[in-house]
C-alpha cells in the first residue's frame, strides 16, 4: 500500500549524469565514532603476554591468545598498520604461552 | 624469528639450571624421603638392638664387655647425634656421595608428578575457547556478507537507477565490487554521478556478528543493524538552514553535532505539532522549513517505519562531530557542506523489500529540497545565524590567535635582551640599551597624547 502512496514520476532518464562522477574520497571524518575495541584488546593483549611470559601465569598467556583473537576480529581491515599490530599481538600472546609451558610443563 | 630463538635457547639453559636445582632438591626429598623411614626403621631396630645389646649386656657382660661396650658405644654415638642434623648431614653426605653416580637412576624414575594428556583438562578447555572462536567467526563473517549481499539485491536496480556509478568500478577480476569491506560488520557504497548530488556514501554497520565477545555485550543492551545513508548535496541544490528529526534513542548522539549545537533549538512537542510518531524529536532552526520537511507523506513514511528509522538530519552547515580540541590547533573554519543523513535500522526478520520504501524517501527528499526555497524572513534569519557563528568563530579562535602574536612578540623581545646580554664590548652595550629604553619609551608615550587630544 505505501509503495503507491509514493507516486512521483520518477523520470530517470535525466537524472543521471555519467559526466559529473566523483571519485569516492575516504575522508577521516567520515569514521565518526572511531571503533576503539581493536585497539583497546590489542593493548590488554600486550600486558597479559608480558604477565604471562615474566611471571610465567599460564591464565595470562592463554588469555592474551584470545584478546589478541579479538582484537583480529574487531581489527578494521583496511588500515595496514592495524593488521600489522594484530599480528605482532598474536605472535607475542603465542610466544608467552609456549614460553609458560616451556619453564612449567605441569598442567594449570 | 632469531629472537625467538634466542628467547629458546636461553630459556632451554635456563631450564637446565633450573632442572638442576630441581634434581638436588629431588635427591635430598628422596633422601629425606628415605632418610626418614630408615630413621624411623632405624629407630625401630635400634631399640631392639639396644635391648638386645642391653640383653647381650647381660649376659656377656661377665664375658668381654669391651666389644658390647665398643658396639654400643657406636649406637650410643648414633642416638647420641640423632637429633642433630649433622647425623643427618652425614647420611646426606653419603647419600649425596653414595647417590652421586645413580643420581641420573633417581631422576629418569619420577621426574616429576606423573603428568598424563588428560591432566591438562584446562588447556584443552581454552583450545576448546579458541575453536568455538573461530568457527563462530567464520560463521558470522559470512552471515553479514550474506545480509549485506541481500540488501544490495533488494536496492540495486533502484540505485542504479538513479546513479550512473553505483560501488567501486569492476576491479580485477572485472566483477563489479559494489561494497567496500571497512571491517568484518562495515560494509560502504558508494554511488555517485547524479544530478543535484555529489555522492551518496550508504554504510551498513551491522552487528558484530564475528565476534563471540561483542555477540555476549549485545545480549546486555539493544544492538540493531543500521544503515547510514549520507547524500552529499551540490553547491546549489539546497537552501540554508539547518533541521533534524530523531527518535529518543539517537537524539543524545546528534545533539553532538556542530551544526545542530550552533544552529538549532529543540522544539517542544514537535510529535504532536507535527504529527510525527510519539517519542520523536525535532531540533531545527527555521520553523517554516520544519514545517515544509515534515510534509504529509514524510510524517507518514516516518510513523509507518517508526521503529526501523532512527534520525534524518538535513544541514547545509554539515561538519561532522564537534571536534573542539581539533579545532582549536588548526584555527581554520572547520570546511562545511551540505548533507542529508538518514540513519535506519532493521534486524534479520525485517522485509528487505519494505526498506526500499527508505531510500525512495531519501530520493524524495532530495528532489523536495530543490524545489524548496526559503521565505525572505526565512532567509534573513538563516543569514543572522551564520553571521553570529561566524563572529563567536572569530571570537573564539582571536583569543588564540591574540596569545600566539604575543607569544611571537616575547619570543622576539628576549632575544633581543639576550643578544645584549652577551654584547662582548662595553659600550655597544649601553648603546643597545638606550634604544631599548628608547623603543619602550615612545611605545608607552602615544597613548598619553591620544587621551590628550579627547579632552
């Protein structure tokens, strides 16, 4: 019923004009509210690798494995430098726990 | 990877070390271990020793008491020592001594507590975590592509349309890429090539569904896919003013725009004046154009979608959140333009059919506020209210820009005092003095004589 209810003409062949396309700029502004999730578990991932790999807490180590999972989640792909950062988390939380089962092979 | 190695390695010789105190520690637990049932045993025999060397005391006392006596002399040491550690120290020694070749032995038996696969239930619970991780990050990825996909269907041939180019162009693989991917829940496209519209910038952000963490936070409060759709106006297809209609739940956010903040007053009541459905609010700046906005067929689209819209906001004054901070360092206006966004939400169960309804409103509005011009009294107002934001602008960043001039004049004034501070010959320095003094002489006298002239 409401589909009707909106009868102007649309008479398209005019409207569009190939001539006056522009290109598509990614302006900073456009990401209003920045998405700080990412970066935020990125960073908790960093401090529970460092927890698990001095203080040799197995907790810690496995949980900076899934901080840095999620901060690979929430990481905004198109950004280059972000991937890089996820990456070095994943490395560093995977580091700490094979360093904690290294020193301490006995279960938790 | 080196300095993983190297991390590797130290910790293997740290480990040795470790593993050595580990072993001593052992031996002297065994030993102990050990040591104290032999002691105990020892103990045990002991007495009966005693009783029978008291016993074989009696009777070969009357034969050679020095042998009892010497055997006895040797226990009688022993219990003499048995409290003290040295006894023990000794046996240790021994033990250490006797036990130093078959330590190796000792060790290989019991290393450690007897540690099977299964002991590690916990580990296995966190691999567990990071499975279910993954799979449901697959999982919701591709469900978000798949609605994404689905609203692209639903509104392509419209877009198309009306856009001469609707996404990016074809990439390699020359299938035309209509989203761009911001992040696995953020998908824009953008279409241009219209007439009276530079772009249209549509943004999906869905939920999070990749993510097992913010699925858990969404369970707490309302999470809604949206739709941002943000038309980009040309120069001349709108006129000035400023207007924005929303529902409870987006009025905090909007109320952070410049635009709104400068502009616009919040009017009371607006769902009954305007018919609009109840909870909606409407912040604008010249009431005749609200008037003309909020049409009849605008009202009705908007009470028929009245859970799914969220909030329209027309601005010719568009500059995105107040940045103030931002502001400040670049002193310059922040760059304006003319906006039309409309923010809808739907969830999976919603029609997609039915939210093409939206973006026709959206063409419709766009096409309304061509033809819409303003009344002269409309006008003026709308011209006042740039001019007052452009002077409190002014106002605000002369205060900066005043503290900058004098902090370059200060800067400038030491370094002259300096450079006659470290004036090597006397006299160029009185010299430079007196013209200082000069300089600020005449710098204070002009006043005086302005004020003269009044009187």
């Amino acid at each position: 019923m409401y589909l009707n209810l909106i009868k102007f003409k649309m008479n398209t062949e005019n409207v569009k004009r190939p001539d006056r396309i522009v290109k598509y700029k990614a302006t900073a502004a456009v990401s209003t509210q920045e998405d700080l999730t990412s970066d935020y578990l990125n960073i908790l991932g960093m401090v529970f690798s460092m927890l698990g790999l001095m203080m040799k807490l197995k907790y810690c180590a496995w949980l900076a494995i899934y901080c840095s999972c999620i901060s690979f989640a929430n990481s905004r792909s198109v950004q280059f430098e972000d991937s890089k950062q996820v990456l070095s988390s994943f490395m560093l939380s995977v580091s700490a726990v094979v360093m904690s089962y290294l020193q301490n092979p006995n279960p938790i | 990877t080196l300095i993983l190695l190297l991390l590797a390695t130290t910790a293997f010789t740290f480990e040795d070390d470790e593993f050595a105190d580990f072993e001593d520690f052992e031996v002297e637990t065994e030993n102990e271990v050990n040591e104290i049932p032999q002691k105990k045993i020892a103990e045990g025999e002991k007495p009966i020793i005693k009783e029978q060397a008291t016993t074989t005391d009696s009777d070969t006392d009357s034969f050679n008491n020095d042998d009892d006596e010497g055997i006895v002399e040797d226990e009688f040491d022993q219990d003499e020592f048995e409290g003290f550690a040295g006894e023990i120290e000794d046996d240790r020694n021994e033990g250490k001594k006797k036990g130093a070749e078959p330590k190796l032995k000792i060790v290989n038996k019991v290393p450690y507590s007897k540690v099977l696969w299964y002991n590690y239930y916990i580990e296995m619970l966190f691999l567990g975590g990071l499975v279910l991780y993954f799979t449901n990050y697959a999982v919701g990825k591709n469900k978000n592509i798949s609605i994404a996909n689905a609203w692209l269907q639903t509104h392509k041939q419209f877009l198309e349309e009306n856009f001469a180019l609707v996404g990016d162009e074809a990439n390699a693989n020359n299938d035309p890429a209509y989203f761009m991917k911001d992040s696995d829940s953020i998908y824009s496209l953008w279409c241009s090539g219209r007439t009276l519209v530079e772009g249209m910038l549509v943004e999906l952000k869905l939920i999070k569904r990749q993510d097992l963490l913010s699925i858990t936070l969404g369970l707490l409060k309302k999470v809604s896919d949206q739709v941002q759709i943000k038309v980009e106006l040309s120069k001349d297809s709108m006129d000035t003013f400023v207007f924005a209609v929303c529902s409870k739940s987006a009025a905090r956010v909007l109320k952070d725009m410049t635009d709104l903040k400068q502009y616009c007053i919040n009017v009371a009541k607006a769902d009954e004046k305007y018919s609009l459905p109840s909870g909606f609010c409407v912040l604008s700046e010249i009431s005749e154009s609200t008037a003309a906005m909020l049409d009849s067929k605008v009202s009705s689209i908007l009470s028929k979608y009245s859970q799914n819209i969220e909030s329209i906001h027309i601005s010719d004054q568009y500059s995105g959140l107040n940045n103030m901070q931002e502001q400040d360092q670049t002193l310059a206006k922040p760059e304006t333009k003319k906006m039309l966004i409309l923010t809808y939400n739907f969830s999976e169960k919603t029609d997609l059919n039915d939210l093409k309804t939206i973006m026709q409103l959206v063409i419709y509005l766009v096409e309304k506020l061509k033809r819409y011009k303003l009344s002269r009294e409309g006008k003026m107002k709308a011209d006042k209210n740039r001019q007052r934001v452009e002077e409190e602008y002014l106002k605000n960043t002369h205060q900066s820009r005043m503290e900058a001039a004098a902090l370059k004049k200060e800067e400038k004034r030491k370094q002259e005092k300096e450079k006659m501070m470290n004036e090597e010959n006397v006299d160029k320095q009185i010299k430079l003095e007196k013209k200082m003094k000069r300089k600020d002489a005449k710098k204070a006298m002009p006043k005086m004589k302005s004020m003269n002239i009044h009187l």
